[in-house]
C-alpha cells in the first residue's frame, strides 16, 4: 500500500505517493542485519533510482513535489552506490 504525503503549494491536491517498505527493509529492521543484494540487483536498482531521478526533474511544471521525488531517488541511488563502494552487502 502506498502512502500519500501532502504537499504544499500553490495548486490544491498535490501528492507524493510513496511506495510501501520493500520486504529487504522490512526484514532489515527485523533482524537489523543487512540482506546479501546481488551486484547485478544492486546495479539495476542504482539505475532504476537515478532513472526515476531524472523522470521526476524532467515533469513540466517543475513543482515542489518533483523536485522532492527525485531528491529522493538520488539519495536512494548515494546510498546503493555508498554501500557497494564499501563492500557491504546492502
């Protein structure tokens, strides 16, 4: 289920629709080990956070909302490339 964060601006309505924690996360905070990623998942997850970085910048309109998301999946990507330049499993 997703969560829906409000966001304020100038036009009403806006959302940013978070998804729900991935079962990695979960089982991390249960265990508080990190689960072993694959180098291809990680690669592929990288690629897919930067992916939808740059989908977020590139929305016209340029809303506070976009702007957020892609902050977002940058940081997500930093940290997956973080995390693989430490040789940590996740």
């Amino acid at each position: 289920m997703a969560n829906a964060i409000p966001i304020t601006s100038r036009k009403a309505g806006h959302l940013v629709h978070t998804s729900a924690p991935s079962p990695t996360t979960t089982a991390q905070a249960r265990t508080g080990q990190p689960l072993a990623i694959d180098p291809v998942q990680r690669q592929a997850a990288i690629e897919n956070a930067l992916s939808m970085a740059l989908f977020f910048v590139r929305q016209p309109g340029n809303t506070p909302a976009n702007l957020w998301a892609a902050t977002a999946r940058a940081n997500r990507a930093l940290t997956l490339l973080k995390h693989a330049s430490n040789g940590e499993s996740a």
